[in-house]
C-alpha cells in the first residue's frame, strides 16, 4: 500500500515538474513573439519593424555612421556632425556654408542652411545668416546667430552637415533621388530616378515643400553631353546599390531606399541622406511612367502597398510641359545588379 502511494506522488510530482516547464516555454515563446510584434520600435537598432513593409530607419545619425565605415561611400558622404554650439562653429568656419537638419526629419521640414559671410575691402566684417522655409535672419556674430537657431530647433536634436552647392536649372538648385529596391528574382537594382528643382524661395528641394519634378536626364542634359550624362547616372546606380548592400548589412530588414543625391560643380555625387521607406508619388508625376510601374511591381513583390491618389496630393507639383517626353535611359529599363 506504503508503495503504491510513493510511486502515485512520484507520478504526480513528475507531471506537476513537466507542467511548469511547458507553461515556461509558452511564456518564452509569446515573448520572442511580442519583440517581433510589428511596428515595435528595437532600442538597440532603432529599426521600426513595420510588417510586411520591412524596416524604417528614422535616425540619420545612426544611418550616416553605418554608411561612413565603408571607404568608397564614406567619399561620397558630405561630412556630418551632431549639432552643438562648438561643431557649427568649426564647420562654419571650415565650410562658410552648411547645412543643418533634425536628426528625425523628413520632407524638408526643419532643415536650415547656415552661411557665414565675410565683407567689407579687409574682410574684417561678417556676419551670420541663416535660412528656415523663406525666412532669412542675419547676424553680426555667432553667439546671437547660434541662440536664435537654437530656438529653431525647437528642443530637437540636429545634425550638421557641409552644404554642398548644388548645380542649378533655370537659377534654381536641383537634388537627385535614386530608388534602389531588392529585386523579386535577388539582389539590388536601382529601379528609379527624378530629379527636384527647388522652390525659387527655399533652400530645400523636397516636393511637399514646392520643389518641381523632372526626369533626371533632362536636367542633367544642360549640365554634360549624352556619354557623360550616361556615365555619371550609371554612377549614382553604383553608389546607391553599394548603399543599399551596406544599410542590408546593419539593419537586415531593408528591402528599399530613396537616396537623396546633391551633384556639385564638377558633377561629383553626394549623398544627402537616405530615406528607407521612400515615397513613389514623385514618379507618378513624370509623364513616362514606366519607372513607377518598376517600382510598384518591385515593392509589391516583397509586400508593400501604394496609394495612388498621388495627383490629389499636396506634395510635388506637375513637371512644367517644356520637359517633354524622355524615355528612361537604356540603364535603367532592364539588367540586375
Ligand atoms: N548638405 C547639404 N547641402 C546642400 N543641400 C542640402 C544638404 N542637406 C540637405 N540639403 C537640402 O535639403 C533637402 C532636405 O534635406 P534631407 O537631408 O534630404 O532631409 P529630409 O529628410 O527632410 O528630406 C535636400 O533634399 C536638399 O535639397
Ligand atoms: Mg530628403
């Protein structure tokens, strides 16, 4: 009887031991499952996983390091700093012109260019100035300049950066935005380009903020004949899937990326920034659709979705009729990368 009552508790310790276990493991599992809940924001990384759409990186300072320890990027890379009182003053008096942007940003809002400006026969007068939307402050020394952006920041944290001079069409200065996305059948392949003139009163050329959509090729056709019209594109193809190679290895999650290219006087390519979760609306306002079309089937294949009330919206205006028809250039229509 003593035996049989032993090996009874026996039993029922043995079920009571593999019960904890297993209730263990569920709460292990259910774990791992709400970290990878989507839209869930990783503190290490800073990636915001957002489903199916894969990840956006918001942190340009976080993106700039990652992309500057690479040696053939890093060329391409205007210097960039954090933003503090001594950094703006260096790169002021390094650079005369910089640029300074929210480390979170996007669509152009916030980003001031600042300008240190020598006068006078001796070069003895200067003077600060600095642009946010249209407005223009001027200053007679950094201190009261330096107070008044700070107030502009509004709390932000910012990061400075070398102002590159942008080439221009028709007076006013133009960027270029490359979409480099993951191809259905593998690998990176830079699917489109469209290039933004600014808004003739604003230092920024995004299309939420007035800035005109034109295809690339026909603004670059007043700056370099065909052949090194050709070249300098296949260029910002290469250092765009290069970037999107190099962003992959730091945040696994990337499937696409918008890269925002300054060209300067001699045609080198920077890169301004690069946007991980990059808007398709420009494309939609080129009268050759056949890079939206790319993109779309592109984005769709790993899981994105698309608006398509891109007309309708605010943002980007219609490229003015003079530019024409231009068919995409022979690179860009086909080849894996
Ligand atoms: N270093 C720079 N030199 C010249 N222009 C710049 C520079 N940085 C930004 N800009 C201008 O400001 C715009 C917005 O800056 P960007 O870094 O792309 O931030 P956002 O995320 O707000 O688009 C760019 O498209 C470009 O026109
Ligand atoms: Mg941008």
């Amino acid at each position: 009887m003593r035996r049989k009552l032993r090996k009874i508790r026996k039993i029922r310790k043995i079920r009571k031991i593999r019960k904890i276990r297993k209730i263990r493991k569920i709460r292990k599992i259910r774990k791992i499952r709400k970290i990878r809940k989507p839209g869930k924001r990783l503190k290490r990384t800073n990636i915001v996983l957002s489903g199916k759409r894969g990840s956006r990186i918001s942190d340009k300072w976080a993106k700039t390091k990652v992309l500057r320890a690479n040696p053939m990027l890093r060329r391409h890379i205007p210097l960039t700093k954090r933003m503090t009182k001594v950094s703006l003053r260096t790169m002021l008096l390094k650079f005369g012109m910089v640029y300074i942007k929210p480390n979170r940003g996007s669509q152009g809002h916030g980003v001031m260019k600042v300008e240190r400006i020598i006068a006078g026969k001796t070069g003895r007068k200067k003077s600060f100035v600095y642009q946010l939307d249209e407005k223009r402050s001027d200053f007679s020394n950094y201190e009261s300049a330096y107070r008044s952006i700070l107030r502009d920041t509004k709390g932000k944290p910012y990061l400075v950066q070398k102002g590159i001079h942008l080439i221009k069409h028709s007076g006013r200065p133009f960027d270029t935005r490359l979409v480099v996305q993951r191809a259905p059948h593998g690998g990176w392949e830079a699917t489109g380009t469209i290039s933004r003139v600014a808004h003739p009163r604003k230092i920024v050329t995004n299309g939420s903020q007035g800035g005109t959509i034109y295809p690339t090729a026909f603004l670059l056709g007043s700056h370099a004949n065909t052949a090194k019209r050709i070249a300098l594109m296949k260029k910002m193809d290469s250092i765009g899937v290069k970037t999107a190679k190099r962003l992959r290895q730091a945040y696994p999650g990337i499937m696409e990326i918008g890269v925002d290219f300054a060209l300067d006087s001699k045609l080198k390519p920077w890169i301004l920034e690069v946007n991980t979760h990059p808007d398709h609306c420009p494309f939609a306002l080129l009268s050759d659709q056949s890079m939206l079309r790319k993109i779309i089937r592109y984005g769709k294949a790993y899981g994105r979705t698309y608006r398509m009330n891109c007309l309708k919206a605010k943002q980007g205006l219609l490229p003015e009729r003079s530019t024409g028809r231009l068919p995409a250039p022979p690179h860009m229509r086909t080849g894996k990368r």
